[in-house]
C-alpha cells in the first residue's frame, strides 16, 4: 500500500475587515478587532490552521491574522469558510501593509508556506486574485518613539562574592515610555574579557509609577560557577509596538544586530564577581549518559503513560534544578518532550527536584542525577513513531538539548531517540465540536448584579471529550 500525503491545496475569497481601511481607535485594553474571513480546502483530512501575515510600510511592525479549524462557518473542513475576529495593536504604524507569509496546515500535519519575496508572487500568480494582498491602517496614534531611561540604572552592590554560594544583586532604573507604554524589560550582565563566559540575565517588574513612566526593580543571580572578572550590564527596553531601546554592552562577537547606546550619567558601569578560593572555570554543558523507555501500552484501550528512564551528568556546576528549573521565558531550564514528527502530537514535562529517581539510582545528585518521567497521552493519539528532546542546564547556565531538531545536538549512542506508539484500533484526529450553547438570562441591564449561567452541549465523534 503506497501512502499519498497531499499538502493544503486551495485558499481564496481572503478579506480582512471586508476589505475596508481599518482605522484604529482607543479601548480599555489598547486592542481593537477586526474581522477576517476566508476559503481553504485540503482534499485529505482538512484544514486545521491559516496564518497570513502583512508588513508595514517601514517594515519594522506587522500584522498577523490566525484561522483555525474551529472558526469554520460554512462547508467542512475539506472545503469551507473560516471566520473569527483577530487582533490589532492600537499603536501600529499607519500605512499600506503588505502580504507578507501564508502559512497553512491540514489535520494530516502536511504544511505548505509561501514568503515575501519571488515563491510568494509565484503562489499569488496560481490563485484567483481573490486574497487580500494589501491593508490600509489609519491611525492617529501610532508610536514609533523609542522607550528610554529617565534615571541611572543602579545595581547593587557592585561585588558579588561567590566564594561559597551564588550572588544575588539588584538593579534599578526608571523607564519612560510614549502612547503604547511598556511591554517588557530584560537585563545581563556580559564578561568585559572572556566571551567563554555565559552571560547573566534578570527582568525587571514596575514597582512605582505607571507603564508610561515608572521605576522598575530586578535581580541578577551570578551562579556559584560562574567565570571570575568584571562584568558589564546590559538593558534592554520593548513598549507595545516594539519599539526598542539597548544601552549598555553588546554580546560578544557582535551577536546583536542592533546598536546600544549609553547608559545615562552615573549608572553602574561595571560589575565585579570575585571568589576568596580558586574556582574551576566551568566551560562544559551537562551531558546525558544511558535512557531505557517503556512504551508498551495499547492506546487502543484507554490513556495511559510512556516513561522514559535516564541518567543525566554535570560534574563541575551541577545541574540547576532550583525553583523547578523556573525560566521566564516558560519551558524551564530542564525539560523533556515528546513529539509525533508529523506535528499532530507535542508534550514536554519540565525536569526538577521530584522527577529525580532515587529507586532506580539512590545516590542521584546535582553532579550524577537519574530521572523518571512519565508522558500521558490520550486514548485514541496517532500510532507510529514519537520522537524525544530533552534540555539540560547547569548552574553556571550552560545547556545542552539533545533531539533530532536542526540544531539540536544529537543523542549519545545507545540512548533512546524516541519510541514507537501502539494504537491497534483507529485513531482520532476529529476535533470536538460545539452543538448547543446557552446563555442565560439573556439580557442584563447595565449596572445591575446577576448570576449568569452558561450551559454548552459537545459533540465529539471519536474518543470523547476530554476535560481540564
């Protein structure tokens, strides 16, 4: 049996806004919505995800529309129209936006995408002429005014002392920002001298003032293995449409693109990490050493788990397993995932102190640690082969991820890459669908408390509906 994958093969009757200029206008939350509506066919399993993206006219904002296969309005997904409300930041720069990315998925994971540039008029050349290739914004409030600093950035104090544990230093600085406001901000700390040294990252949260103009407050933590020397700060600041500002050192070897400029007068310049004992530079990420994986059960008949075993070694920093591995940026320090390839299927379970496996390894430590995680996957997922990454970090902040992904270094030999799912009946890839939703009451006069009970009826053609 030959198995054919067809790619998504059909999008037109594109409009945004019914093809009208959209001008925004101020709300509560800085947002404004806009219509978007559009066809998609795919002769196989059907449509599952639409995302077009336009530039701006300077090319430094975008806007990017999102269709999935449960804003269906008409048809089916082999066929049909997509609808929802997308949105809009009220600080974008106003002009004549440009189409930019088309980017469309089917249930079967198949992906078609097509760029700015000769491969996106070459795809635009083969449709109809019926997708929205451009989009007016008016807007009378668009920003495009850096953030900056209104005070020295301050940290203190200026010597962490990592003689027998890691440094804590605080950083503060008062950011003003123009119509949109703030969106975030990061700080390091970069080595003056040696660019084998991983540089160190904090954020800062507002304790004072609004996100127009505020006084912000953060930490650095300088990890216990950290390279001996002087350090120099580095601030970055982002509003709401993107605008940034960069002051202070850039990253070795002209890693950002961007220029910095400097800090304001009187801000700390330098930063110095000192240990009254020699410290053995650590310049090596944690390594994995053996894995087993129990991938034995029938998903034909119920969920249930696939538990992946192994053995992890860092034997300089140790691993960094403090605060459950927490990272800003949501995945963690440590982690492990399992993904179909296909992208039908991705689940990753973050690594910390309780996922450490004393039964199978009593002595586990920092240094020689073995763990035990469990995935559960559903009854019903797709049968076939699965694959694994995992992430390492240690408390210097060096980290490895091994996997099968472009960049990703690959699995020590006898190490379990991934593993084969059984599922000896039919799989499901049907989404649930809503049949009946009820508000009630209906009507609320402005003003007045009430009770609202929502009450929905869903139909799912395969496993079932699953909550939480």
């Amino acid at each position: 049996m030959t198995l054919i994958f067809y790619k998504p093969d059909g999008l037109w009757d594109v409009l945004i806004n019914d093809g009208q200029p959209v001008t925004l206008i101020d709300t509560e939350n800085g947002f404004n919505e806009v219509l978007v509506d559009l066809w998609a066919s795919d002769v196989g399993k059907g449509i599952d995800q639409v995302s077009l993206t336009y530039r701006s006219p300077s090319g430094l904002n975008s806007f990017s529309v999102y269709i999935g296969s449960n804003n269906l309005t008409e048809g089916d997904l082999n066929s049909g129209r997509f609808s929802t409300m997308s949105i809009m930041n009220r600080c974008l720069e106003a002009g004549i936006y440009n189409l930019s990315n088309v980017w469309i998925k089917d249930k079967a994971g198949n992906v078609c995408s097509f760029s700015n540039g000769i491969q996106l008029e070459k795809w635009l050349d083969t449709t109809d002429g019926s997708i929205q290739t451009m989009i007016e914004i008016i807007n009378d409030k668009a920003d495009s005014t850096k953030p900056f600093a209104a005070s020295p950035f301050v940290i203190n104090p200026v010597l962490a002392d990592i003689t027998i544990t890691q440094g804590v230093l605080s950083a503060t600085v008062t950011l003003e920002y123009v119509d949109c406001g703030v969106s975030y901000s990061q700080i390091s700390l970069i080595h003056c001298d040696d660019p084998r040294a991983q540089s160190i990252f904090g954020f800062l949260s507002r304790i004072d003032g609004d996100e127009n103009s505020g006084v912000y407050s953060g930490q650095f933590t300088v990890p216990s293995g950290a390279i001996l020397g002087q350090y120099a700060p580095r601030l970055e600041v982002y509003d709401r449409n993107n605008n940034r500002t960069i002051y202070g050192a850039n990253y070795p070897g002209g890693f950002s693109l961007e220029e910095t400029i400097p800090f304001p007068e009187v801000s700390t310049q330098k930063v110095t990490v000192v240990s009254e004992i020699p410290k053995v530079e650590d310049l090596t990420p944690p390594q994995l050493l053996t894995g087993e994986v129990d991938c034995t059960w029938d998903f034909n008949e119920a969920g249930g788990f696939v538990k992946l075993i192994f053995t992890a070694q860092d034997l300089e920093s140790g691993l960094d397993l403090g605060f459950g591995g927490f990272s800003s940026f949501g995945r963690g320090l440590n982690w492990v995932e399992i993904l179909d390839p296909k992208g039908m299927f991705d689940q990753y379970v973050p690594l910390t102190l309780d996922s450490l496996d004393f039964e199978t390894n009593p002595t586990t430590n920092e240094f020689n640690a073995t763990f035990c995680v469990k995935f559960f996957l559903p009854k019903g997922v797709k049968p076939g082969d699965y694959c694994f990454r995992v992430q390492l970090t240690n408390k210097c902040g060096l980290f490895s991820t091994f996997g099968l992904s472009l960049g990703d270094t690959p699995f020590p030999e006898g190490f379990p890459s991934g593993c084969t799912i059984i599922n000896s009946g039919a799989f499901d890839c049907t989404p649930p669908v809503p049949v009946e939703f009820v508000v009630t009451p209906g009507f609320l006069q402005s003003g007045e408390g009430a009770k609202i009970n929502v009450s929905v009826r869903i139909r799912d053609l395969g496993t079932g509906f699953q909550f939480g």
